[in-house]
C-alpha cells in the first residue's frame, strides 16, 4: 500500500499502480490490454463487464482532468 495515496479500493490508482509495474516490465505492452488484464483480474471473467470497465477507464483521463 505504500504506493497508493490512500488506503482502501481506489480503481484509479490501482490501475494505475499496475500499469506503471506492466510497463515498466514490458514498454511495448498496449495500454488498452493493459486495462483489459486488469479488469480481468480484478473483477470479473465476463468479456462485458472487462468491456464496461475499460470503457470506463478511458473516459477517466477527461473527467479527472476536466472535472476537477
């Protein structure tokens, strides 16, 4: 937990979190597979939800950025 801001379940930061690690061990890795692999590990096996999610978590950068 030491790279996180906060304790508990924040979606951002771990995914951030484990991109930064995937990229870090493989530069080439594609940042949508990424958050595919991610989402698969994380939540669920179900191709729609991994979908929804990396949908989701690439409207983030916007809204983040936009909204605050």
């Amino acid at each position: 937990m030491s790279l996180y801001l906060r304790s508990g379940f924040w979606q951002l930061y771990d995914l951030n979190t484990y991109a930064v690690a995937r990229l870090a061990w493989d530069p080439d890795a594609d940042p949508a597979q990424v958050t595919t692999d991610w989402a698969y590990r994380t939540f669920s096996a179900d191709p729609a939800t991994v979908a929804a999610i990396g949908q989701a978590m690439a409207l983030s950068r916007p809204a983040v950025t936009k909204g605050l």
